[in-house]
C-alpha cells in the first residue's frame, strides 16, 4: 500500500520520523568517566606526556645448558635505573618459571576439565612423578658482595633495597639460579624441550629463563600479578650481554647480535652468512644433511656463543644440535635485517620453503602499517613450542608428516603462525604494552596486522581471524566477554583477545572509519608509543585524535560491552507526495482502486442479480457519478492553497517521487554504521553508507528514509558482512530463505590429505 504523506511534513523533516525516543542506555556518552584523566604523563591526545617516563634494566647473563640432565644453571648481574620520580625502597622481580612448582597458584586454582574427555596434561598433575619444576633461588648480592634480603611470593620475588633508589639513580646486584627445564611432550609451556627417540636428541626453546624485572610505571606502580600462565608478560626495555654455554656441537639461535661468530662458526658457514646478506633467496648457512650428520655426533666439550642486544624488553634462546639454518638479508629501510630459520629434519620440506619468506613478508607488511623493523636480526624456530614470541626470536610449531607430505591446512598454520610471531616484535616487544593485564592489546592488534599481512600473500587466503562473519559463532555464545577484560579471567582467551579485537579493526578500518582514516591513525599510534609503555586509553584517544572522529561509541560497544550486531530490517512502508492538485490526486486514486485486488466475497457476490436491476427507478445521480471527477470547488481550493509555497518548493509536488521509510530494529545492543543495498525493478542497484549517528536518538529503532523516483525491489541490510551480524536472516525485505546445510556423516578433516594421496612429495633441492 502506498501511503500519502503530506508536503508540509516532507518540508518538516525527511530523516526525523519516529526518533523521539532514546532508550535507558545512552550508546553515545563518552568515555570520561572511564578513561583515566589525562596528566603529564599521558595526554589526552593519547601521546605520551611531555614528562613521561620508564624505567631502565640491563643484563649482563652467564648461562649454561645442560644438555644431559636437561637443566638450565645461570647467574645475572642487573643495573635497574629508576627513571620514575619516585624513590624505591624495594625492587619486584618475575619468576616465572615457578608456575612449574607441584604447588604453585597455576596447579591448585586449575579445575576439572570435561571428564569424557580428560587431557593427558592435566592428568599427569595427579601422577606420582609430578614435574618438579620451578627457579632455585641462590643469595641475592649487591654489586660490593652484600647479601640483599630476598622475599619470593609465589612467581614474584620482592629485593629489598639497603637505602631508597632515589629517582635517576642506578642499583647494581646479581642473582643465581637454576632450574629442570620442562619436557614439552609431558607438559606444554612458552619454553621447553622435545626428545627425538629415533636419533636421541634435543631441541631447546629457552624462555622466561631468568628473573626479570616487573615493570614499574606511572598506571600501575609495581605490575607484580602473579603469573598463571595466561597473561603474559610486562617488562623493561635494556640492553643485554649474554654468554650462552652449550654442547659443542650445537647452534644456537638467540635474540641479540653474535659477537664471537670466529670461535663457534666455521669458515664456510661465516661465508654462508656473508653471502646471506645481499642473496635474492634464502641462503643454507647450515645444510640439511650437514645436520643430519650432526645429529649423529658427541660432543667433545662445550662451546660459548656471546650475544649482544640492544633495547629490548626480553631475551630468548633455541639451541640443538638438530638445526638446520637459513638465512637471507631483507632491506629495511637501507638497513640490513638478517632474517634467519632454524629447524630439524622433521621440518622438511615445509620449513626451508615457506619460513624465511615469511619472516621477510612479515617485516615488509607490518613495517608499512606502523614503523620500520629497528633490530638487526628476526629468527623463526621450529621445536617444541607451537608459538611464542620474544624480541627478533620466535618458537613455531607445524611440520609435515613423516613421510614428508602435508595437508594445506598445516601450510598453512605455518606461513600464519610465523607471520604472528614474527609479528609480535612489533606489538608488545617494541610498543611494550601491558600483557599482564590486556591480553588484546599485544594479541588483538598483532592478529588484525596478521591478517593484513595473510591477504597480501595470496589469494583467498584461508585467514582464520579478521573477516567480520567469522566472528559470528563467538558473539552469540556464552563465552563472548567484552573485550576489556583481564587476561586470566577471560572465558574464551582465542575468541576474545585475538579474534573479537581483530574483527573490530578490521571493522572500524573498512566501514567506520575507511582505510585511509583508520590507516593514519593506527600508524601514529605506532609510531607515538615505540619503545614506551602504552595503555588502553592511549590507543583510544590516538585513534579518535588523528582520525579526526569521535569513536566512543565504538570502544564502549565493541570493548565494554558483550553485545553482539543484530540490526533488522522489520518493515518497509511506500509514501508518495499528497500534492493536494486534484487533477494528479483522483488520477492516482483511480489507478490505485483499480488495481486493488477483489475479495472472495466479492467475486461470488458479482453474478447474483441486483435490485436495480430490476428496478431501474432506484438508480439516482450518484449510481451514474464518477467520484473521481475532478470538481471547480477543488480546483479553486488547490490554487489558492499552492500560492502559499515558494517556487523551489513546489517542485516537490513532482508525483513520481517515491518515499521509502525503511524501519530498522537494533536486537543486538550494539549500535553499527547501517549499509543497505537496493535494488530496483529497472535492474539497477544503489548502495546507502549511513554512520552509526543514526542511532544517536534512539538506539533501539530508527526508521530511515529513500527518496527515489524508482520502485525499489528489494533491499538488503550489510550485503558485503562487514558488521558481524549474528543473524542475517531479518537483513532482507523481503524476507529470504536463508541456505543452510546439514550432514548425515561427519567427515574428519585432518584425515584428508591430497598430497599424500596423490603421492606429490616434492622438497627443495639439496634436503633430506
């Protein structure tokens, strides 16, 4: 049906129908009161403040690995420079390795798991042979030999200082310590170490190594939550001389420089490393079947290998005498990055092909969205760990099978895993966010940057994590948390930090704020907070400040909230202009009436015979009038009610225009930019962006109107799945059925592999 709407209404307002209301919850307020209020430090803004600071730690580390008894034996002397305002009359340390403790906090607060399907991980807690991991703690000395007194709470150790640590002074004291590393077969971590039956060796992934200062800063003061082992980790930028014993015949792959390349290389592989640095393709500075040899060796003693790094907030380290090792030189900016891959045989032929590419992928993609990679050095390893991060180091995970086919799946996991890990040199090891505490501020930005770097890979690329309809499940289950939660609370750490945060960049870079926008911005953000201690609200402050847009509404939803996108379109209603010209009016009338459909009754009623019939005399004036004769009485009122318009303003007396008010209803809580796509009878089609403004008014129904001087088809509510709308069966007018599928049998994917079947085992030249 189509309604007559009045031109004094069209002259009132054509957007303004049925928004008169605002529900209980304002989905516009700001932030203030959330956000902290800004100071010297931090800027509202969200740059860093004009007396912002950090504090300072540098290492000087021996460490030896013992390969025989799997054992880590280190001593550190650390220079802590209080950069605060503040004197401190005590320092914190992070002990990580203590989550190994039979009893720590990460073992007793576990619950049980779904006992039809118990892992063999959390089972082996109730074993008699229970890991007895966990630091060995020796005297903890200042630098004139006094012993400090030492309080360790758990995976925190507080030093007692002898006299407050005035502000810009420095504290010297060293600690020793040792520790069983944890075989990763029986108990998975960030670090550990994998036996190979068949040759009887070892890889080694070696991180949270060494107590390592807390952070100190100007949010929190000490950051000492105790480390359950999801929330990462929140440290000091420094420099770090690092000695590093290991078995003879061992490579080692670590954060940092090598300083001594002449007494733990030879001459060829320097050469190799040489040639590495200006070679168009991976160089083999290590060859396969010269670690294959290897593998077969005793050592004959232990070798020191002595690594420098500059500025960096970690330190890690990978050591076998497995590796092979590849190397190519990437330009970053007219310096040389060395990008360098170390892995076993058992890697083959997925490791050698894809993971210096990647490395190299990673630092071209990331450094054109944020900042040009700083450190000499990126390193991919393949061992024990499925994924982990330190700075210019990285632990990955996926290999083929053993008879060296590999389904795409675990290509691609590879190429992914690589480029995220890879990733993370940017966010947190460089903009040294708080991991502690927000998860999604490392995790989430690194996943959307992951995905950036995944399309431009190749085609259709099967990203796990990005695209806002792969988002749906997860926003309409139970475990769906806002955003800004801690990291140890969070119910559903993969659905929330990494992929929920993701979706919301990749939303608010396509359709909230457009790419340029959005780009600008992230890429200040970056470049403000490099080698500083960012916080939640200075990304959010950044982006609304360079962007130029007020982006509250969009933080509050998307991270306060566990709200999901549920917009629909519940009705659609055709007006046209009541010109009040009698002549178009009763024309219009007339055609409308006669196109009315006729009723059931009145189909069975039309061949009874009438009265008047037969009884002609009964028939009067108005059996004979047509009521859409056009009177001179309405003539004349038309004419003088048309005067009182102004020229320009009787051109919307133009009949043909039609006027579609398309009602729209947000279920979800979630206020979102509307996209409609319209479709009309002539074929052609429109596309109408609106800002999520639209709901300023009224965030539970707005009605939008379409001025067209077409009909319109059909419209469809985010045709492009840009907005993660969790039920796109209300998206249509008119209603579709929505396809779906079922199966009768489960098919385990994992199963199928082409290459195997197919027989194509194809490996680069020169592997085994």
């Amino acid at each position: 049906m189509i309604r007559r709407l009045l031109l004094g209404a069209i002259l009132l307002s054509l957007d303004m129908a049925a928004q008169n209301k605002r529900s209980p919850i304002d989905k516009f307020r700001q932030l203030e009161e959330i956000l902290p209020t800004p100071n010297e430090y931090r800027t509202a803004s969200g740059a860093p403040g004009h007396k912002y600071w950090q504090q300072r730690a540098d290492y000087d580390i021996d460490v030896e690995l013992d390969d025989v008894n799997q054992q880590i034996i280190g001593r550190a002397s650390i220079n802590y420079h209080n950069n605060s305002p503040d004197a401190l009359t005590y320092l914190w340390l992070q002990l990580d390795q203590n989550i190994w403790e039979p009893h720590s906090d990460t073992t007793l607060t576990e619950t049980a798991p779904d006992w039809k399907k118990f892992p063999i991980g959390s089972f082996r807690r109730y074993m008699d042979d229970v890991f007895q991991g966990g630091y060995h703690i020796g005297p903890v000395k200042d630098a004139a030999g006094n012993e400090l007194h030492k309080h360790i709470n758990r995976t925190m150790m507080r030093v007692d200082l002898p006299a407050p640590l005035a502000p810009g002074k420095s504290f010297v004291f060293t600690v020793n310590w040792d520790y069983k590393i944890n075989n990763s077969k029986r108990i998975s971590g960030r670090t550990g170490a994998e036996f190979f039956p068949k040759d009887g060796n070892w890889i080694y992934e070696i991180a949270q190594w060494f107590p390592r200062m807390a952070a100190y800063n100007d949010v929190n003061g000490w950051q000492h939550k105790q480390f359950l082992g999801t929330g990462e980790f929140t440290l000091e930028f420094g420099d770090y001389k690092v000695r590093i014993t290991a078995p003879n015949d061992h490579i080692v792959a670590s954060t940092g420089v090598l300083q001594n390349p002449e007494q733990v290389l030879t001459a060829v592989q320097r050469q190799r490393l040489t040639t590495a640095r200006t070679a168009k393709k991976p160089v083999m500075i290590v060859t396969g079947a010269e670690a294959t040899a290897n593998e077969k060796s005793k050592p004959a003693g232990k070798k020191t290998w002595i690594f420098h790094a500059e500025n960096v907030r970690d330190f890690a380290f990978a050591s076998s005498r497995k590796f092979a090792w590849d190397a190519q030189g990437h330009d970053a900016g007219g310096r040389i990055v060395m990008a360098m891959s170390y892995y076993p045989k058992e890697g083959n032929p997925l490791w050698e092909r894809y993971s210096t590419h990647a490395i190299i992928h990673t630092l071209n993609i990331y450094s054109r969205y944020t900042f040009q990679y700083p450190y000499p050095i990126a390193i991919s390893v393949n061992g024990p760990v499925g994924g982990m991060e330190y700075p210019m180091i990285c632990f990955n995970g996926p290999r083929p099978k053993d008879d060296k086919t590999y389904s795409a799946r675990t290509k691609y996991a590879l190429i992914s895993v690589v480029i995220h890990e890879v990733g993370h040199n940017y966010f947190p090891m460089i903009v040294n966010s708080d991991e502690r505490q927000w998860t999604w501020l490392d995790e989430g930005i690194n996943s959307f940057l992951q995905f950036l770097a995944e399309s431009e890979w190749e085609g259709n690329y099967p990203s796990r994590r990005g695209e806002p309809a792969k988002i749906v499940e997860y926003m309409k289950g139970d475990s769906h948390d806002p955003i800004m939660t801690n990291s140890e609370t969070i119910i559903d750490l993969g659905g929330n930090a990494y992929h929920k945060t993701a979706t919301a960049l990749n939303i608010l870079r396509e359709t909230v704020l457009g790419r340029e926008r959005f780009d600008f911005a992230f890429k200040e953000y970056a470049r403000r907070w490099m080698f500083k201690r960012p916080m939640p609200a200075d990304l959010f402050r950044t982006m609304e400040d360079a962007s130029g847009t007020d982006l509250d509404w969009f933080w509050r939803g998307w991270f306060y909230t566990n709200e999901n996108v549920d917009i629909s379109i519940d009705e659609v209603k055709l007006y046209s202009v009541d010109t009040q010209n009698p002549d178009v009016e009763k024309l219009i009338t007339k055609k409308e009436k006669e196109t009315e459909p006729v009723t059931l009754s009145a189909q069975r009623n039309k061949p009874l015979r009438k009265r008047v019939e037969d009884y002609p005399e009964l028939i009067d004036f108005y059996n004979k009038y047509d009521e859409f004769t056009v009177l001179p009485s309405e003539k004349k009122a038309f004419e003088i009610w048309v005067k009182q318009f102004e020229e320009d303003e009787r051109k919307l007396f133009d009949p043909s225009m039609n006027f579609y008010s398309v009602s729209l209803r947000n279920i979800g809580g979630l206020v979102m930019p509307v996209i409609l796509a319209v479709e009309f009878n002539d074929g052609t089609r429109e596309e109408l962006r609106v800002a999520a403004e639209i709901w300023r008014r009224n965030n539970l129904q707005v009605e939008k109107i379409i001025a067209t001087r077409k009909e319109i088809k059909s419209i469809t509510l985010d045709p492009h799945l840009e907005t993660a709308d969790i039920d796109v069966s209300n998206n249509y007018w008119p209603r579709q059925a929505i396809k779906s599928k079922f199966q009768i049998f489960k098919e385990d994917r994992d199963k199928v592999n082409p290459m195997r079947e197919l027989k194509d085992k194809e490996q680069p030249s020169g592997q085994n």
